[in-house]
C-alpha cells in the first residue's frame, strides 16, 4: 500500500513539474471542463440506458432522486434524439478539448527543447531529432492518458454508485471481479512498462542509425553498402517493431480483460435463476459501462505509469545541468599578430556521451592563412569548427578569438524559400548594392540563361542544383563583414572552375579560412596549414604540417 501511494505521488509531481514545463495556458481548467464533461456523459449513459430498457420492458420503476427526468423523457419520446444528441455533443467537445490541448504542449514542447538545444549547444543532430520529435509525442499523450484516467475514474464511480444502489446483492459478484482484476492488470502494467523503456532506448537507436546513414550516404552509396546498411536498418526497426507489439497487445489486453469479465459473469448470473429474475435491462446495460469504463481507465492508467519512463527523460533533460563552459572561450578585441584563434588544453565531449571527442588539444590558426582539416566520418572535423567559433565550449582548457565575425558554408546550404534576394543578403545587418550581388552571382554563373537573374526570383532548395546552392551561399559569406569564414565539405559539389572562381574572390577579402573537406588535394596549391585527424581507440590524433 506504501509503495503505490509513493508511485501516487510520484506521478503528481511528475504532473506538476510538466504542467509548469509546458508553460500551456488553463490546463488545470481544460482538464477540469474535460471531467465535468465525462461526468454528462456518465449521467446520459444512464439516462438514456434507463430509457430505453424501460420503453422496451413497458415498466419505470426508481427510487432515484432524479427519476422525474426519466419519467419526463418516457412520457415525451420526441426528446429522446435530443438527449442522444446532447450525449454526444458533450463526448465531441470533450475530444476537441483534449486535442487542442495535446497539440499546444506538443508546440510549446517543441519550442522548448529547440531553445534548450541551441543554449546548450553539446547534443548531437540524432538526440536533437529525438527530443524535438519523438520525445515531444510521448510526453504530449502523458496529458491525453491523465485525462482519460480522470475520466475513468468519474464514470466508474458513478456507474458503481448506481448499480450499488440498484441491487446492491448482485453487485457484490461485480465487486469481486474487480477485485480478481487487480492482480493480473498489476502484472500487465509491470510487463507493458517494461517494454515501454524497452521502446525508448530502442527508438533512440533508429534515430542515430537514421542519423549515420543520412550523413555517409555519398560514402556508403560509393563503397556499394547501401545493400547492407539497408538490411541493417531494417533489422534495427523490425526489432523496435517488435517490442512495441508486445507492449501495444499488454496495453490492449488491460483495457479487454474488463469487458471480458463483465461477460463472463453475467454469462454465469443467467444460468442462476435466483439471481437472473434480479437482473433488468438497466442493470446489463450500466454494468455493460462500468466495466468498459474500467477497461478504458486501466488501460490510461497503464499508459499513464508507461509514460512515466518519458516524463523522467524530460525531467533528466530538464535537470541535466550542463557546466556552464562559457568561460572556456573569450573573444579578445585587440588584434593578436600571433593568431587569429587560438586553443590551448581544451577537451571536449558531446552530452550523453562516455569519450571524450578531444583531450587536451592545441592549434593555433594565424590570420589571413587557410587551414585545412581532414579525417575520417566521425573524426570530429565538424566540431572543430564548431569550437572554433564559439558554437561548442570545450570542457577544460581555454579558446580565444580575436573576432567574433563568422561565416559558414555546409555541404548543403541553408537556402530559404523566397527571394534571390532574401536568401543572398540572409543574416545581414546592412544593406547591400543590387548591382554588387548581380555582379557576384554572375561571375560565378550561377544561371546559365540571364532572364533567370532576377533578384526578385522565388527560389528553395527544390529548384536549385547542389551546386547552385553553394554559389549563393558563397555570395551570402562574401557580401557578410566577417574575418573568419568556416566550410563544412562547402565545395563537394563545384566544379574546378567554380571552384577556382570563388578562392579568387575569397583571396581578394584577405580572410582566414578554416576549411573541413574530404578532398583536401583540390586545395594544395592555395591551403597555408593541414590538420589531419585519425581516429586510435576512440582517441582522436591531430598531425600538422
């Protein structure tokens, strides 16, 4: 008993610390509507079970205060579509109710852990997509199965009230299977919780697989391991297939059992004549709703304990104090001739993870050079750059910069949909010359017919070429005041010319330029320092020249 009354609260402050996460308006007074609502339901059931047993028998009889209303409907037929009507009026406001609500803690869930994830800076994309996207589900049912478990309860007590006052002797043959129900629904919440974690780290497996494939699919497609990687992941969701159908059919079961007891004890009373004389249409028909009500509450009960696991990953993410490494990196206004940034000691790991990416590192990077970095999938080249420029904060050790003035180009570009214009000048906080950008897109041909040189162009990364998407990206950095531009694989899908087109125009900014690539040879005659990473028991080895 002491330990379900710990699981009691447990859960209330789990309701508690979620309600205050989710920041949605009136929750308590939603919730409240939405068990009022149930309530009519309930009263309806009856009234209307009351109803028509009595029309088909040809008899009323109820001690039941508001017996008169019954008798009122009894003797004008007409109202009884009206009542039906109403019924479901209060079933359709409550299920509109409860889904506006489920879909603003989903936004505000959402926008929560973006927030979270940009202040934090550490989480992988995988864990990112995680948390925003499947984490943000399971926590938004957590209020969909409290709800139904309110609403459960609401029913089964007055279903219970009714028929205790009905026949209260047959009634007890009901309490007794209600009372054999505990242990086998204890047994099944037990087992479909299991599954439920099972479920959780599982799910998280899929994402980082659809993580790894997404990033390597040039590699893996080039290496002819699609066919392989394929198969891989598919054993990976058949797997997680799998343990959700175990919990889905515990989860089911615990809402059937109910009903199925329900009829298999009428199923006995009809064979006991002392009792079936007892036992009138209303009294099937409410019992019929009190044990699909307690199916329906056990079954929100059983999601709402399941769902728990997920609320106290929310709660761990919400708790998981990352030390607040700003001080790690510092922004040095004076110009330093000796570098431009400069890392000294500095060890970093991602959250979540056991190894550290880097340990006690050192580089230096010296104004107006071009540095290359190469290495292996996975070999940190992408968190570099990300340290570099304050994005990350190592763990231990010290970066500084003498500029806080970055520009970045990925193998895939950001490109908005609108404009030409919108998406050259994106982050700017200047304006810059119609003419200046034309002349810079038209140098680098970014279209071949020139009607297309419209900056007032509506474009997205459906109508442009990979390549086409890097040229306006480029652009975007060259008309940016920043001193240090950063490329992430940004020339993978240029051709020479471009290619040599752009480092023109990158040399004539006299910037410094920090560039990951996995084809460092493309760059051999105009790269001033080479950082190559290799990967040896999980350490990374940086080698310079």
């Amino acid at each position: 008993m002491r330990q379900n009354i710990t699981k009691l609260n447990n859960m209330l402050k789990d309701i508690i610390f979620i309600s205050r996460a989710t920041n949605t308006k009136n929750k308590k007074f939603r919730i409240s509507t939405v068990v009022i609502f149930a309530n009519l339901t309930a009263a309806s059931d009856i009234g209307i079970i009351l109803i028509f047993s009595s029309i088909i028998t040809g008899s009323f009889q109820s001690d039941n205060p508001l017996s008169f209303l019954v008798q009122l409907f009894i003797d004008n037929k007409i109202f009884i579509p009206l009542l039906v009507i109403i019924r479901f009026i209060f079933v359709f406001i409550n299920s509109i109710i409860m889904k506006k609500l489920e879909f603003e803690i989903i936004e505000n869930l959402r926008t929560y852990f973006l927030k979270e994830i940009f202040k934090r800076s550490n989480y992988s994309i995988s864990d990112a997509y995680f948390y925003i996207n499947s984490l943000t589900g399971h926590i938004s049912f957590f209020y969909s199965a409290f709800t139904s478990a309110l609403n459960g309860i609401v029913q089964f007590f007055a279903y219970s009230a009714y028929l205790l006052l009905a026949d209260p002797a047959t009634s007890l043959f009901f309490v007794g299977g209600i009372v054999i129900l505990y242990y086998p629904l204890k047994i099944i919440t037990k087992s479909t919780r299991k599954f439920t974690n099972e479920v959780y780290w599982q799910s998280w497996s899929v994402f980082n697989e659809i993580e790894k494939l997404i990033e390597n699919i040039y590699l893996i497609k080039v290496l002819k391991k699609d066919r392989d990687e394929i198969s891989n992941f598919d054993t990976i969701q058949k797997k997680l297939n799998q343990i959700d159908l175990k919990k889905t059919i515990y989860n089911s079961v615990s809402g059937f059992i109910p009903t199925f007891l329900t009829m298999f004890v009428l199923g006995i009373l009809v064979n006991i004549p002392r009792l079936v004389t007892s036992l009138t249409l209303d009294f099937i028909g409410v019992t019929l709703r009190l044990f699909q009500a307690l199916g329906n509450m056990s079954k929100s009960i059983n999601s709402l304990l399941n769902s728990q696991i997920h609320i106290h990953k929310f709660i761990e993410f919400s708790n998981n104090s990352i030390p607040d490494n700003t001080d790690n990196y510092k922004y040095i206004k004076e110009p330093n001739p000796s570098f431009v940034i400069k890392a000294e000691n500095i060890s970093f790991k991602y959250a979540n993870a056991d190894i550290e990416l880097f340990s006690n590192l050192n580089i230096t990077i010296r104004e107006g050079t071009h540095t290359v970095i190469t290495g292996p999938n996975g070999s940190g080249k992408s968190t570099l750059l990300g340290l570099f420029s304050g994005i990350h904060f190592p763990n231990k050790g010290l970066i500084q910069s003498t500029t806080n003035n970055f520009g970045y180009i990925g193998a895939t570009p950001f490109i908005l949909k609108a404009t030409l214009r919108e998406n050259l000048t994106y982050g700017l906080k200047r304006q810059v010359d119609d003419e200046y950008l034309l002349t810079k897109i038209k140098y680098l041909e970014l279209f071949k017919e020139e009607i297309n040189y419209d900056l007032n162009k509506e474009i997205s990364n459906k109508t442009l070429s990979s390549g086409q998407m890097q040229k306006i990206a480029f652009v975007r950095a060259l008309v940016s005041d920043m001193n240090i531009l950063l490329l992430d694989e940004s020339t993978a899908n240029l051709d020479k010319s471009s290619q040599e087109k752009i480092f023109i125009l990158l040399k004539d900014r006299n910037i410094t330029i920090i560039n990951s690539t996995h084809e460092p040879e493309n760059f051999k005659s105009i790269a001033t320092n080479f950082i190559q990473i290799s990967i040896k028991d999980d350490l990374r080895i940086l080698r310079f020249s």
